[in-house]
C-alpha cells in the first residue's frame, strides 16, 4: 500500500458527501462524480441521491495531481428519475430511469474525459424492456460487474415481486429484457438481487431480504445461464464475510475471473479503522469466499483493470493498492 497524492478536499468547494470512481486507461486517471442525497417533498420516497448537477474532478497518476473540478447542469429536472452509472467497453457511462411506475429507461450518456461532457447516446429500447407496475412501487435497479472491456452491460431490476434480468449494448444502444428470474429459484421469498457479475455466459448474483434496510445473504449464490435464464442458488462453504446490510461497498470482476468484495468502513471512520477485502473465484470448481487483504478506512475506490491495483480515496490522500493472493 502506497500514497500517491493528497485528498481532493482542498481543491473542491463544498465536496460532496458520495462520490462514484473509475479509473481510465491508457490516460492513467482516477475520475471521481459527486453524488448528494437531496431532500425533495414531492418526490415519492422524500429524497434523491443523484449526480446530474454536480461535479467531476479527476487526479493525474503520473504527475500525481489534482484537476480543477468541472461543474454539470442537471440531465432532467423529473424529479422521480434517477440515474446508475456503468462501467464497460472501457468507458462510463450513466443511465437514466424512471424509479417509479415500472422500469422506464429515460436517457443514455457516455462520458468524454478529454472534453470532460456526457455526450447524450441513442436508446434503442426493445418493447419488453419497459416494465410497468403501479405508481407507487419503487424499483431498484443494480448494474452487474463485467470485464472492463466488455461492450455488454447487464442490470438486475426489481419491481414489486418480480426480478428480472437486462441487457445493454453499450455500442449501439440496444436494451431488452432478457428474462424474469424465476422466484423459486432464491430459497427465500420476495428476495432482491443487490450484487451482480456476467462471466463465460453466466450470471451470478447474491440477493438480499426484508427492504429498509436490505440485509444480504452472503452464504448463498444464484448463478444463471444468461442464455435461458435457468440454473440455481449454491450455497458457499466456509466463513462469509462479515459485512452488514448489501454488502460490499465497491465490487470489481478482474481479468482472470476473481469477483472482489470491498467491505468499507469497519466501526467510526478514523485512521485506525480498516476495511476488510474478499474474494470469489468464479472459475473454481467450488465457489468460496476467501479473505484477501485490508486497506485503509476509505470512502471511494477504483479498480485499475490494467495493473490489478485497487485505487481508493481517504481522508488522508489518495492510495494504491496491489492485487495479493486471498489468504
């Protein structure tokens, strides 16, 4: 573990108390997006945590620098919109949708790092991917961890009882539906998925129960085949990682398949505290949870595809950390 650079707090006014990390190569660039939780009356659930209207500041790994921070107008004033950014075909992308009244995806956005725009993208939208329920069912909706490179995103959506799988195209803008999970499959009803990862035509996904505040079942995993929608829930041997309700606060899937879980804050966030690292090797013959490494308490990380190091954001500065075998 190394320090690369100082915190940006100094070089943003008012930084923002959520942030949303990537790390882009061959730039070698760590770009972080605000997010606030803002309180609206009118909006059903009375709040709304949202990017759109507020900022994106980058550091420089090579120079170990900060940018000055660019400020971004709102996508859209709909205030029961809401947005989840993806990351695949080796870019960012952000997703607009209705989070109320059925899964209505709204707007596509691609993120230009050297004119530092969201550049609007078609939504070629497939008659089955709109899923319409009653005004007042909130739905969640989860991007699924792919490889970087990937130019297919998958989300997971849950709306009243029913979960169900999507795809995107993130070169032509294409979205269907792919198919509706089927609730017997979890072993516990009524059941949200909240952690997702695609790998060799496979989904594999850990859900959570009871709703506020969700709380996952990390001994048990659904994997699916992304073709017909088939397959089972396989419980995990051995000790589950001891994170509290979704889980993991930051999951990546590395190049040779290992699905990474980053716990968090372990207890109040001071120096002391630290966050615990497990893995799944999604490639093995048994499918379990190994303890990998610690970091640092943080409040933001990046995964840098291209030299398997885990990028995060403190208090303190900005960190480095590279890939060691779970233990």
């Amino acid at each position: 573990m190394s320090r690369l650079g100082p915190n940006f707090d100094q070089f943003v006014n008012n930084p923002a108390p959520l942030h949303e990390a990537f790390f882009q190569d061959p730039d070698d660039v760590l770009w972080m997006f605000s997010k606030r939780y803002n309180h609206l009356p009118s909006f059903l659930s009375g709040h709304h945590v949202h990017f759109a209207g507020g900022y994106s500041v980058s550091f420089e790994m090579r120079d170990r620098f900060w940018n000055q921070p660019r400020e971004y107008p709102y996508i859209s004033r709909d205030e029961n919109c809401e947005e989840i950014f993806i990351r695949g075909n080796d870019q960012i992308y952000l997703l607009l949708f209705a989070a109320y009244g059925g899964f209505l995806p709204k707007a596509l956005f691609r993120f230009i790092p050297a004119m530092q725009i969201w550049e609007h993208r078609v939504l070629n939208l497939d008659p089955e991917c709109y899923t319409r329920n009653g005004p007042v069912e909130r739905i969640t909706v989860r991007a699924v961890d792919v490889k970087v490179d990937s130019k297919d995103a998958y989300l997971l959506v849950k709306i009243a009882g029913e979960c169900s799988c999507h795809h995107l195209n993130l070169v032509d803008g294409r979205m269907e539906k792919m198919f509706n999970i089927k609730p017997e499959i979890m072993t516990i009803p009524n059941a949200t998925p909240i952690r997702g990862a695609v790998l060799d035509g496979k989904l594999h996904f850990f859900y959570g129960v009871n709703d506020i505040p969700i709380d996952w079942v990390p001994d048990r995993l659904v994997t699916l085949d992304l073709a017909t929608g088939e397959g089972c829930e396989i419980p995990l041997p051995g000790g589950t990682p001891p994170f509290i309700n979704e889980g993991a606060k930051y999951t990546y899937l590395r190049k040779d398949g290992v699905w990474v879980h980053v716990q968090g804050h372990i207890g109040p966030a001071e120096p002391t505290s630290c966050a615990l690292i497990y893995t799944l090797d999604l490639n093995a013959e048994e499918v379990r949870w190994r303890k990998s490494y610690m970091t640092s308490t943080t409040t933001t990380y990046a995964y840098d595809h291209s030299r398997d190091r885990l990028i995060y954001v403190d208090e303190v500065g900005v960190w480095e950390c590279l890939s060691y075998p779970p233990t």
